[in-house]
C-alpha cells in the first residue's frame, strides 16, 4: 500500500541511486522514459535532478508542462524499464506499447507509472542555462509516495521484501544490479 513520505525526507527515496521512469504529460500527450541520472539535491524545500536529453519526447512535454514525476520502478519492471529506455514516445504511446499502465498524480497532470515503489511529483525549478548546456532539469519535490512494503518510517528495507519489489540500478548495456543486503556502521 502507498503511504505518504515526509517532504523533509523525500531524498531518501533517490539517496541510493536507483534508475527511475521519467513520466510526463502536456496537451493531451504522455510519455514515460528511463533515467539512470537523478539524484537528490537539496531538502527545504526537497529538489532533485535529473538529465533529460534535448531529443528526448519527454524533453518536449517537460518544457510544455513545467512538471514531471520520477517513479521508481522495482526488479519485477526491469524489462519494461529497457524497452521504454530504448524506444521513443513521439509515435507511439509507450505505456501502451509496454503493458505499463499510468495512474493519476496526486499533484501534478503527469501520470504515475503503476507497479513502482515510490514516486516524486516534482515542478520544474527553471534554470535554462542548466537546461540547455548540461540537459539538466531541476524539480521541486511536491508530493513524495512510497509502498510501505519496502519503505517506511523514512528508510528502505528491502531485505524484508520480496527480490522482486528491490530497486534497479543501471549498470550499461541492459545491465542492472537490484538492491541487495542493508548493512549499517556505528
């Protein structure tokens, strides 16, 4: 079931560096894509990053729109992950075409990717130089989601979770590593 994550802790969320689907919307139009570069950026208010090349559809519905939402996909996506890393969204609907279906945001027109374990809905912070030389988007963190079977009380805990529900992490070429066994140092 999806709780609601603190704003002040929504960076926990992208602290471990998993690749995410970048969904978006404007005019009518959706698109979804993977993003192995999104990181957390600051805490009041929460903001992200994340690269979004300038050939990218999603590119376009970003800059029409002013939102996105990074959703955090699981092992059990891992193959839709790639397929809509792979393809472009200008002629064809990618959630459709890879059996992913959209939900609606709790703050934003963009949709949530269904089946994800968490999400940031995000406005995007405008800094065109940034934007147009680096391809990289800044978001303002609006509403932060996350399925309580994995995270809760602000930390994951992916080792009481099925293999499945582990987050990926984009190594090259189709590769992935899934989260693995949680540690701490006193």
């Amino acid at each position: 079931m999806l709780a609601d994550v603190e704003l002040a802790k929504a960076y926990r969320l992208l602290n471990h560096g998993p690749t995410v689907l970048v969904s978006s919307a404007a005019g009518g139009r959706r698109n979804v894509m993977a993003a192995a570069w999104a990181m957390p950026l600051d805490f009041d208010p929460p903001k992200v990053l994340v690269v979004i090349d300038k050939s990218t559809y999603s590119r376009e519905l970003i800059e029409q729109s002013g939102e996105f939402i990074l959703n955090i996909p699981c092992r059990a996506q891992a193959a839709q992950v790639v397929q809509v890393g792979s393809e472009t969204g200008r002629d064809d609907d990618k959630f459709a075409a890879s059996g992913l279906a959209a939900l609606p945001a709790q703050r934003v027109a963009a949709p949530r990717v269904a089946g994800c374990i968490a999400y940031l809905e995000c406005k995007v912070v405008p800094e065109p130089h940034n934007q147009q030389r680096y391809d990289l988007f800044i978001g303002e963190v609006v509403a932060a989601q996350a399925d309580d079977a994995v995270f809760s009380a602000g930390h994951w805990h992916f080792e009481d979770a099925d293999a499945s529900q582990r987050s990926l992490h984009y190594i090259a070429g189709g590769a992935f590593f899934a989260t693995g066994e949680a540690f701490s140092v006193a």
